[in-house]
C-alpha cells in the first residue's frame, strides 16, 4: 500500500503514472503477500533492520580498508576519493 497524498506527488489524476514517475521504496508503507504483512508502517517485519544496516556498515568498512590491497595506487580510499568534508570521530 502506498499512500500519494505527498506533497512530491502532487495533484495526482492517474496513480500508477504518479507512483511510477514520483514514487520511491521509501513511499511503501505496507506489503502483504498470501496474507502476509511484510513490510508494516514501512518497515520491515521478517528481519532486523537495524541489525542488517550495523551488519552492512561493517562490511563497508573493511572492503575500504582494504582497498589499498588492490588499487593500482596502494592509496587508502580517502585518498583516492576524500571525503566532501572532514570526518570527525568514529561511525556508530
């Protein structure tokens, strides 16, 4: 279920034309498949979210730790592409 009543879908005349050409995964607020609820108020219901993204946020980390493995450069990620601004303390 997705509700169009956003301001970025505007005066909405054919909903499937609005979500297809406006929408995000962000606007889905529920998914029920062969009765069951999936996704509920937008979130997941089957896994831990926010266990997922610590998980994620990890792997991202080490993969960029190690990219000076196999850059051609041998040059840490900041390096190779810094940061828009300067980083100041730890990701929690």
């Amino acid at each position: 279920m997705v509700d169009l009543r956003h301001l970025h879908y505007g005066a909405v005349h054919d909903p499937i034309k609005a979500l297809v050409d406006c929408g995000s995964g962000r606007d889905v607020e529920t998914v029920i498949v062969d009765g069951q609820t999936l996704v509920e108020n937008g979130r997941a219901t089957r896994l831990d979210e926010t266990a997922l993204l610590r998980d994620v946020q990890a792997e991202g980390e080490r993969l960029w730790r190690a990219i000076p493995e196999w850059h051609w450069t041998g040059k840490p990620l900041d390096e190779i592409v810094p940061p828009s601004y300067p980083v100041r303390g730890g990701h929690s």
